[in-house]
C-alpha cells in the first residue's frame, strides 16, 4: 500500500485533461529555448532598422524578420549529400525490380524495316521487349514542337537513337538480349553539316505537313528588324565583323540519367527521376501511354546535376514506363556516359555572324547577327533557343537597329537542347568581343564604352522587353575597381592579358509554354502549419542542386521568423506538389520564391490577428521577430509563435495556406515578341586575366573578378557557389569542351576523358562581386544568379587572350592548336620569326575617351535618380539617338518600325541563316500547285 | 558499363603466376595480367578484347620492390614518384602521370605496357559497331584501320605512356618471365612497332622489372609533355632529353626519347649523335629540335592534330634542353 501511496499524484499521458499541456514559453518552437533578439543590422531602412539601402526600399521590407534572408546559409539538403544518404535516380531500388536497357541505332539515318525480338524473348531472364509499336505518340518538351517518340516509330534519326528496349532480371541478361534482338534498317543519307540543313532534301528528317518549310531540314526561322536600320551602316565610323563557329557543348553533370518506373497495385504509376521539370514528364507520360495525368505520380529523385540537360521529357523514361506496364513489375534505366551524350540536349553547335557598328558619339548603332544552329535529330526546346540567339543580346546597351536571322536545323545529331545560358552565350561572346574590337578600333577602352551605352533602370529594350532593375553600372565599376583594370589593360607585357565582358539574363521566362499566364499562375507553393509549429512546404519546384528548396525554405522562415530546421520542404511527388513548371530559364527563385512569400505572408497575417486578440496590442505596431510577435516599441508586449499559431487554429487546426506567382503583363506585340520576356533581368561584369604560352598557344586563366547583380543575395554562399560554377562551366566550352563529330559523323569523344572538362588545375582564383539592385518585383528584390553569371567568362577570356597576345579567335573552343595557329599567322604576317617577339596591343585614347567618360558620369547620375523616383517617367531605347524617351520610337518614326519577316530584297542575297527564309512552307506553297 | 565476366587468379609468388599461365596456354585458353587496372579494366568495360582469365599480380611481394638500380613491375607509379632513390627526371615524368588517384593503383610495369590508344578504339562496343569496328579492336572482322583507310596490315594506335621515354634515356634494361624462363633486354629492344602487338612480350610472358645501370645517376635532364590538361590527360607528345658530363663545354653524352606521337615509344640516337658533334648551345638546340619534330609521325587519332604534335615536339624538345643551356 505504501509503494501505491509513493505514485506520482499527477495523472500523465492521455488521461491528462485536454489543453492542459503546459507549451513551454516564450520562444517556444524551435531548438533554442528563448527567442533571440533582433539583429538590426539585417532589418533594412526603411523599416527603421540599420541595413542601408542605396538602391530605396523594397515591397517585402516589412515582412524582413531578420532571420535567414542575406546570410549565407548551407542547403537545407546538403547534409543528405554529404552523407551519402540522399537517394539520385539510381539509387532507387523497389523489390522485384528488372533492368531495362536500350537498343540504339547504330546508323545516323535509316529506315527500320523490321525487328525481330525472338531470339531475344527465348533468353531465359528476359521479362519484357518493347518497339516503337508500344507506344506511336508523340511528345516533347514544347507544344509547338512534339516530334519524338519513345523508341523509333519508322525512322532512327542520329547514331544512339532509341530503336526497342528490353527489361530482364539482371543487367547481364539485358544486355545479352540487346545483342539478340535483330533489326533490319534501309540506309538513308545522312546530313552531318548544318549548312546542309538549309538546303532542300530529298527525305528531310521530320515532315511537319503543312507547316513544313519547303523540303528543307529547317526547324525554325526567325527574322526581326527593330529600329534605325538604314541609318546603321550611313551612321557608323567604325565597324566589327566576324563569323563565329562555335563547336557544341554537353551539360556534363556528375549524374547520368536513371529513371525508375512502377505501377503500383491500384494501376497507378510512379515514375522515379532525376528531373528539371517533373511537371512536363508528367504530361508527356499521360500523352503517350494514354492514361490520365491524374494516374501518374511523378516523383523527382535529387538530381545530380542538371544545367538544362534533364529538362525534357525523355524517351528513355517512357520506356521505363511501358516496360514496367508489360512486365508488371518496377523497372530500372541507367545510362552509361556515352548515353547521356546521345540523349545530349546540350548547347548547339552554332554559326554566328555578328556585326557591330558605332558611330562618332562612341553609341552602338547597330547590331547585326545571323545565327545558325545545329538542332541535332529533334526539336527539344530549340524553337525558342533560335529566338534568343538573337534576342537575349538588345541589351544591356541602348543600340540604334537590331536585325536578327537565326534558322535552326535538324541535322543526324544527337538533339541540341537548353544548356545554362540557354541560347544567349555564343552570341553574347561573339557581341562582347566586337564590342571589345570596335573600342579598339575608336582606341577607347572598352569598359568605358560599355559604361556611355548601358540602358538606364525601368527601361525598355529595342525589342520592347521591360527591364526593371539594373546593376550593370555597379558591376562594371566594380570589377574596373578591384581587377586594377586602368593600370593593366593594354599594358601588360606579351602573354599576359586582361579582359572584359559582360552577360545579360532572363530572370525566369515570362510565357509558361503550357498555358495562358493570364489564366494560371507560374508557380504555386502550398503551406501547412500544426502544432508543432513546424512548417511543412509543397512545391513543384525541382531542387537540382542549385538549391531551391532552401530558398523557399528561407523565404518561409523569414517571413514567419522562425530558424530553417522548423521548416521541411516536400517537393518532390507530383501527387502533393501544385504544379511548378520546373527549374528552367532560371525562374525558379523569382517565381518561385515569391509564390512562397505570398503564401506566407496569409499565415503572417492569421498569427498577427492571433496575437491581436491574445494581448489587445495595436496590430500596425507589431512586428515579427524570432519564433515571437511582438510590439515594436515595446518588445515586452507580445506572443510567442506557437501561442499565436495555436490561438489561430482554434476551432479548425492546422493552418493552410496557397500563394502563387504570376507575371505581370509585358512585352510588345509582334510574332516573337515573348520570346525573351521576363519579369526581371539579371546583369554581369568580369574582368580575367591570363597567362597564354606564345610557343605552345596554351591559355591559363589566372584570375576572374566576376560580379553579378542578382537583385539580392537571399543567399550570398549559393550565389557565390553558382559563380564560381558558372566559370567553370563556361572555361570549359571557351577553352576546351566540344562535342567532336569525325569524319564518319561519329560523336568521337563521348566520354568524360576526351570530353574536356577542366581539372581542378586549370580553375582559376575567382573572386565573387554580389551587386545588389533591389528588384521591385523580385522576392525581398532577388532576381536570378544560376545562368546569367555563366556569360561573361567566354567574352571576358577572348578579350583577354587579345590584349595577351593580339589574336582574335573567331572559333570556340580555344584550343592551345587553334591559338598557336593564330600566332603563327600574326608571325607571319609580321615577319617576326620567333613569337616571343611579338608585340602585345597598345592603346592610346582618342578623343572619343573623354566623350565617353563624360557621358558615363552623366548616365550615372541619370540612372541613380531614375532608380529611385517612383515617379520616374518611361524610358524606351531610342533616347540616346535623340528620339523621345517616353513613347517607343515605332509608334512614332517610320524609319524604327518592325518588321518579323524579310522584304525581297532581302532575300536577294540572304545571309547564312537568313537564307532559311528562301523557303515557303508548303501550306503557302500549296495555292501555287 | 559493365565487365564481361572473367576468372581472376591471385597467385602468391611469381612462380605461382608461371605455372598459372603455363596452365592456361596448355589448356589454350586466353588470358590477360593485370597490375593496376587502371588501363586493362576500363577496356573491360568497353568489351575491348576481353579474355576469359586475368592473372593478377597484386599479391607478388618480389614485384614490388624498389632501389636505386632495380624497379619492380608492380611499384605503383606514386611511390615511383615519392621514392627517395628514384632518379629526378623519372620522378617528374612519374608525377605528372595521369591523377594522383590513377597514380596510387597504376604500376611501373602497367605504364611500360600501356595498351596503344586511338579514338576508333577506345570507345563503347555499340559505337565500334556503328563505325563497322576497326582494324585493331575487332581482330578477325576483316575491318579496315579507320585512321589510314585501305590497309588492314597495320595498326597505327598511339603509345601514351610517360616511363618509357625517360627510362630509355637512362639506359634501361627490362627483365620478363614466362614458363619458358627469363630474358632482359634493353628497353629500347622492347618495343616492337606496331599499335597491336606494341611489344616483344610473348602468350605467357610479363615484365618482372626494369634495372638501371650505375650511372644512371650521373645523368641530368628533364622530361616535357604536352596535353590539354594538367590532369588525367594522357600525353599527345613527350620528350625526355638526358645528358652528362657537361662541364661548360656542352655535354658529352645525349640521349633523346619521345612518347606518345607514334604506337612505340622512340629513341632518337642518331640526331642525338649529330648534336654532339657540332656541339654549339643554343644553335645546336634548335637544330636537334628541328631534327626530332622531323623524325616522329604522329598520325590523326588523338586529341590534338598530328602537325600540333609535332611542332610541339619541337617546342617541348628545347624545354627539355633548357637546363642544358643555363649551365
């Protein structure tokens, strides 16, 4: 009896009375026990807080709680990653699974006439063979464009297309059974040339019907004149020419693709995969295997890299599907190195003439580009990657005409596709290092030149795209600053060279392909909130390593005050995620974020009307600090979070919210005029500088100062790390990555040996610049820093090999043989026998310097006013030549109209890609029959 | 990329590994050693002449020793490189193999042995067939040599390995094993041309070790290779360039050796020779330069284009003789 009268008095567990649960207060929530105080340094001005802002105050300020907006942060996955616990598409094993491989043509261009799987049927451990047959729809990453399958319906299309696929109880057994199955094929010419692809063909690779452009291999066929192009030529002083080559590059991530499908027992499908763009699987998947979306789950595995390459839906991925369905059990894909550069879908081999003109005020008066690109077997995203060949480079600089021809042809290649940089880098090289000639040529330097032409903030572009904020002044400035541009530039002794370029971005594109924007959002996330005060978020967007869930993750917990590890992002089913377009034309921060912040920012206010009812506290006084609600004059009037979260799910439990993101309305009117538009801009300087070997043509890049205007760092350790990525990747394709076809149109180095990557040696010091210009419409002002910094380390390297040594390439990659080509030919043509006597370029300024430097100072001052007037009055390209600034000049002079399509005369004597148009689609041809 | 399957031995002691290969050429069933794997097993798994056995040397203590006169078959290439008592200019060459993670499996014999490389070769087996194979990876198709066009004689696949050239300048002797018994040769004797047959290694028969003579140590020089990247890059040329006894009247002994232009390493004695005779520092430098950049031919099957290669034999050459001319 005495033990029984020792029991604790209190009644424990659930016989407690309900609510009676003492919640441990205050800052009750998270880890730490007690709420920190606000650190004012990281609450802006405006807010009466000590973060200065030059650049005015921001629409998000009031929801800044200080908390994890700013500071560099580590990815809310990284953990996972660096544990080796978090699962990549191969990582996937669901029992009873088979492995599936694929037959792949070995033929560039031929007629299938028959398969003949019986031998292979007859292997024991052979489960599942499927052809073209199992599935003839069609599909594609672009609804204007769908043009594949999943294995050949009649044709294959490049070596490594996709013929039949077998799935069997283990690899060794799949690839027996590859070997077995026996197909037939009627040889077909192939076209390797992309030239070849303007011309007629007897049997063109697609047959688009009506739509067809003559009997040509011609994808797509843009042309567009905006502005003064007849005063172009009669204004110019002094003009650069150059036709580039450039050879195409693979994304080359880590990951090769893998891909999971299962049909659960309820008929459902789940296919696990490492993609971009999880949502236009999974339309692709309902397409082709003729089932409901809603019978599709798609769910995204972490994506070991992706720069553009896993943003289509893959043929290899419906393979899995239909394997999986015949079989009846889960079945696994994983490609080997040199699958992944058959699927290829990366940077497209192109070939740029670029022209440039200035006139005697130092103003770029006229561009000129005619872009030619090499598809490869299929469309993927190539239709708008021939717009923004030309588009994607009318600004950072006010210019007096703009005419662009870009074509884009199908040749017997692995398909081109988007790549990081998607459509702008060539042909921003090939501007930036004519813009770096034509300074030469007026004997200015080059980055005042840029610094007297930039477009001044909230302006708009020849082309009509609405550019908000813009940090180019400040990015320029500050690499000039820190490089010790003025003390080394021309100045530098032989082999040693610096030199600038620049790069202009979409900040998300502004039409999402599906669908109308006006209708439906861009982006959509999804909150809810229990009593554990933990935040749980539903996103589409695909995490690739760039680190979107951490951004929205952050944009939550700023907004809510809480600290990161309250917040759980679920973004990877498509069964709980609203639908997010995917991680493309780096839109996912801006959309994305925002869409996040709105959602948030529905919960903020239930917790503020929360603590309103708990103290009586003036609602327009309170403020949000860590895991607490408070007054902000007096702090000691307030809740904690989870007083208020639970004060506000009385009576409903758990808090939801759903905020979404759309674009405002933009852009002109004409055919094309969306390609090209987003909500915001992203800008970037660099300077490099390098060592290039005169006897060996070996160029060392030693150093980048590499500044981005990203609008705001929400996370100053990822931007870094996506510059630092970004001039990697981009040394790559300047100095050594090509994708080389040899004479039998073979791929000849699909592999990570001959394909060249630069090593850990050949990386120079890279020195990040954060610019910081406070988008209007940008999440706390953020705009992208995943592409965009890619750019100027192509022009930048170029121009500097030219201040280095005095050649101008005109062929990218640079290799050290094509270098020392060149250096031999200066050699020559100088009669200088040894290349260490050459001389290194010299610059000695004209009087256009001082026009320039005063102009520069006159738009600084503009451009500072007009960024934070809010009353600012428009601003349309046109004004530096003398046009009104306010209206845009096609309204009003008949010398800047638009035109979309080429006059005869034109086509008299085309350019390259221009000669496209020479062609008439058969549904207009048709009347002539 | 997956391995066919194959049998792989262990033998304990070189014996061991005679009486294997003994057996298995009895039985006549084809085998290959494996050192490293660094180069056998990648072409494994691109099916490139795959054989049902591989012999593996790893377990033989004897092959893995090391001093200054004597390197064993199976040092790795990085203890060759960090090894107090190996000669300066074949540390460097050591070094500068490949990365350092290839380096820790790669051997000495492994290198000296390196298959001949070429860009119709080592690729996947779907690809070969999509080129309708090649002279040398699918003997007895019949198929043409996809470098040189109409001739199935020879097979013209480049040696990319950076020992040999160094070790030949150092007059260097190879010792093999077979179940027959053992010979040595210089290692000049070595090489034998031809991209497939590579050397004079017989059905059975290994590299134990490579012994340097007394001087070896006498001799300066430095050893120069060309490639797109500091790492993993196989070399698309080398010159290794060794001399002594120079006392400010130009040296008195010169020796020249190049790698990766032809399918066998080469010693240019003659043009070494003639430099010697009209000794005249820099002049004679570019001379022998020149002479060597003429005497190689490289052909179209690697990264860089046969006329880089060879004019920056040239360049490398007169790199390699830089120290020669400063003192």
């Amino acid at each position: 009896m005495s033990e029984k009268e020792d029991a604790p008095k209190e009644i424990v567990g659930y016989r407690q009375q309900p609510g009676k649960l003492p919640f441990s207060r205050p800052g009750s929530g998270g880890k730490g026990k007690f709420s920190e105080a606000t650190d004012q340094e990281m609450i802006p001005e405006s807010q009466g807080g000590k973060l200065a802002q030059e650049w005015g105050p921001h629409r998000h300020d009031e929801l800044i709680s200080g908390r994890v907006i700013g500071k560099s942060t580590s990815l809310v996955d990284s953990s996972w990653k660096v544990t080796g616990q978090a699962h990549y598409g191969d990582d996937v094993r669901l029992p009873g699974e088979l492995i599936g491989r694929i037959v792949r043509s070995p033929h560039h261009y031929a007629r299938v006439l028959s398969i003949d799987c019986t031998k292979a049927l007859e292997l024991p451990g052979v489960v599942a063979i499927a052809t073209g047959d199992d599935a003839k729809n069609k599909f594609g990453v672009l609804p204007v464009t769908k043009d594949e399958h999943a294995m050949a319906v009649e044709k294959v299309r490049h070596a490594g297309d996709l013929v039949a696929c077998v799935a069997a109880i283990d690899e060794a057994t799949a690839r027996e059974a590859e070997r077995l199955i026996q197909v037939e094929y009627e040889l077909i010419d192939p076209i390797h040339d992309m030239r070849k692809g303007l011309e007629d063909s007897e049997e063109p690779i697609h047959d688009r019907g009506d739509y067809h452009i003559g009997e040509s291999n011609v994808q797509k066929r843009v042309f567009q004149e905006f502005g003064d192009i007849e005063g172009m030529i009669e204004n110019s002083v002094a003009s650069h020419k150059k036709n580039w080559i450039f050879a195409g590059v693979n994304h080359a991530f880590t990951e090769p693709h893998a891909v999971v499908a299962h049909w659960d027992p309820t008929g459902r499908l789940t296919l696990y995969t490492p993609q971009q763009v999880p949502h236009y699987v999974h339309r692709a998947l309902a397409d082709v295997l003729e089932i409901p979306m809603h019978q599709i789950n798609v769910h995204r595995t972490f994506v070991g890299g992706g720069f553009g390459g896993k943003s289509d839906p893959f043929p290899h991925e419906m393979c899995a599907a239909i394997l999986a369905r015949k079989s009846g059990k889960p079945v696994r894909i994983t490609f080997d190195r040199e699958e992944v550069y058959w699927v290829n879908r990366g940077r497209h081999p192109s070939r740029i003439e670029m022209n440039l003109h200035a006139d005697d005020e130092g103003r770029i008066c006229g561009i000129e580009t005619d872009a030619l690109i090499d598809g490869g077997a299929f469309a993927s995203f190539g239709h708008v990657t021939t717009y923004y060949n030309g588009v994607l480079h009318t600004a950072p600089y006010e210019i007096g005409a703009f005419h662009y021809t870009g074509a884009r042809v199908w040749t017997n290649k692995p398909a081109s596709g988007a790549m990081r940089g998607h459509g702008a880098v060539n042909s921003r090289c090939a501007v930036e290092v004519g813009l770096d000639d034509l300074a030469e040529k007026l004997s200015v330097d080059p980055i005042s030149l840029r610094l007297a032409n930039l477009l001044p903030p909230h302006s708009a572009t020849i082309t009509g795209f609405r550019v908000t904020s813009i940090g180019m002044r400040e990015c320029l400035e500050r690499v000039r600053e820190e490089s010790g541009w003025n003390k080394k530039f021309r100045k530098l002794p032989l082999g040693k060279g610096i030199g600038i370029g620049c790069g202009f971005f979409i900040s998300g594109s502004g039409l999402p392909i599906h669908w109308d924007p006006n209708k439906f959002p861009h982006a959509t996330v999804h909150l809810k909130i229990d009593m554990d005060g933990g935040v749980t978020i539903h996103t589409g967007a695909a995490d690739i390593g760039q680190g979107s869930d951490t951004v929205v993750a952050q944009s939550v917990a700023e907004v809510l005050g809480l600290p990161l590890d309250m917040i759980r992002v679920k973004s990877r089913d498509s069964d709980t995620s609203p639908v997010d377009l995917g991680s493309y034309s780096s839109r996912v921060t801006f959309m994305n974020a925002n869409a996040a912040i709105s959602a948030a920012m529905q919960i903020r206010e239930e917790l503020l009307d929360a603590t309103v009812e708990i103290t009586g506290a003036e609602r327009s006084g309170l403020v949000i600090g860590d895991r607490r609600i408070f007054l902000k004059e007096d702090p000691a009037v307030g809740v904690s979070y989870l007083e208020a979260l639970h004060k506000s799910q009385e009576d409903r439990g758990a808090l939801v919210a759903s905020g979404a993101y759309r674009t405002p309305p933009m852009g002109k009117m004409h055919k094309g005029a969306a390609a090209g538009l987003a909500p915001a801009y992203s800008f970037s300087a660099y300077v490099t500088e390098v060592s290039v070997d005169v006897e060996t043509g070996q160029i060392k890049v030693d150093k980048v100062w590499a500044a981005h205007d990203c609008g705001k760092a929400l996370n100053p350790l990822a931007v870094k790390g996506q510059i630092i990525g970004s001039c990697h990747m981009g040394m790559g394709q300047v100095l050594s990555e090509e994708m080389r076809y040899g004479r039998s149109g073979n791929l000849m180095n699909p592999d990570l040996l001959d394909y060249k990557i630069p090593s850990i040696h050949e990386m120079p010091e890279v020195i990040p610049i954060i610019v910081e210009s406070n988008d209007p419409e940008g999440p706390f002002g953020a705009k992208e820093a995943g592409e965009g910094p890619l750019l100027p380390i192509l022009p930048s390297v170029c121009n500097a090999v030219y201040d280095a040594i005095g050649i101008r390439t005109s062929e990218l990659p640079m290799s050290p043989e094509k270098v020392h080509k060149m250096i031999e030919k200066r050699c020559r043509m100088e009669g200088v026998s040894d290349p260490n006597n050459l001389t290194s370029p010299s610059l000695q300024h004209s009087s256009l310097q001082g026009v320039l430097e005063n102009r520069a100072k006159e738009h600084g001052k503009r451009d500072k006013d007009r960024r934070l007037d809010e009353g600012r009055s428009d601003y349309h390209n046109g004004a530096l030549f003398g046009l009104d600034p306010t209206i845009p000049p096609d309204e009003v002079d008949p010398r800047w109209s638009v035109r979309v399509t080429p006059e005869e005369e034109y086509l008299e004597s085309p350019r390259l890609a221009g000669s496209a148009w020479k062609h008439t689609e058969r549904r207009h041809a048709e009347g002539q029959e | 990329m997956r391995m066919p399957p194959f049998r792989v031995l262990s033998p304990k002691s070189l014996d061991e590994a005679l009486t294997m290969s003994r057996e298995l050429s009895e039985s006549g069933e084809e085998f290959d050693w494996v050192a490293g794997g660094t180069d056998l097993l990648p072409n494994y798994k691109w099916h490139i002449n795959v054989k049902g056995h591989v012999i593996s040397l790893s377990c033989i203590a004897e092959l893995r020793e090391i001093s200054e006169e004597s390197i064993g078959a199976m040092v790795s290439i990085n203890e060759l490189a960090e090894h107090e008592s190996t000669h300066p200019v074949l540390a460097k060459a050591a070094d500068s193999i490949a990365s350092v993670m290839i380096r820790r499996s790669g051997t000495v014999g492994g290198n000296i042995c390196l298959d001949t490389r070429c860009y119709w070769i080592n690729q996947s087996e779907t690809w070969r067939e999509s080129i309708d194979w090649c002279h040398k990876c699918d003997c007895g198709t019949g198929a043409d040599c996809r470098v040189i066009p109409n001739q199935n004689t020879l097979c013209v696949a480049t040696y990319q390995a950076d020992l040999a050239p160094v070790l030949m300048c150092l007059g260097a002797t190879i010792h093999l094993a077979s179940p027959k018994g053992k010979r040595s040769m210089p290692l000049c004797d070595f090489f034998k041309l031809d991209g497939m047959t590579r050397n004079v290694l017989e059905l059975g028969e290994m590299v134990t070790h490579i012994t340097l003579p007394e001087d070896a140590s006498d001799w300066s020089g430095d050893y120069q290779k060309l490639r797109q990247r500091e790492s993993w890059d196989f070399p698309e040329a080398g010159v290794a360039v060794l001399w002594k006894g120079d006392e400010g009247y130009g040296p008195s002994s010169l020796r020249v050796a190049t790698t990766g232009l032809e399918s066998i390493p080469s010693l240019h004695s003659e043009e070494a020779e003639g430099a010697l005779e009209n000794w005249s520092g820099v002049e004679t430098v570019e001379i022998l330069s020149e002479s060597i950049r003429k005497a190689v031919k490289p052909v179209q099957n690697t990264w860089f284009s046969p006329s880089y290669r060879r004019k920056m034999v040239k360049v490398l050459t007169k790199r390699a003789c830089r120290e020669l001319l400063v003192s």
